[in-house]
C-alpha cells in the first residue's frame, strides 16, 4: 500500500505505467549514489592535498641495510 502512496498510481494501473515509474526511481537513485561517491572522492582529494607522504627511501629508518643472516 505504501508504494502505491509513493507513486500516486491508482490500485490497479493500467499497462505499463507502473514499470517506468520503477526503472526511472531505481535510474535515479544509481545515478544520486554515484553523484555522491564523486563528491565524496572530490572532497577527500582536495583535503588531502597538503598532506605529504612519507616516502620508505625517505624516512630515517629506511637507510638502515637489512641484515645478511647467511654472512658472519
């Protein structure tokens, strides 16, 4: 009953008329949730982009020579 409310389509609807009703909300809703992770995205690049990475060649322990088990 709820979904006849949401659609305002009278209780038996004549043809067709129901489906693309359906398709366009379900089209619609893919289409906000890819809106969103775009924006999402977007908004997390521009936040990090002041932040500098630590690069392994870069870090003070990353000079350290690995130790050679198989030498004395």
């Amino acid at each position: 009953m709820t979904q006849l409310i949401l659609f305002d389509v009278p209780p038996d609807p004549a043809g067709m008329g129901i489906v693309p009703a359906v398709v366009l909300l379900v089209l619609g809703f893919i289409l906000l949730l890819a809106a969103g992770l775009v924006v999402f995205l977007w908004y997390r690049k521009r936040s990090l982009r002041g932040v500098e990475m630590i690069r392994h060649d870069m870090s003070p322990t990353g000079r350290a020579q690995p130790s050679k088990p198989n030498q004395p």
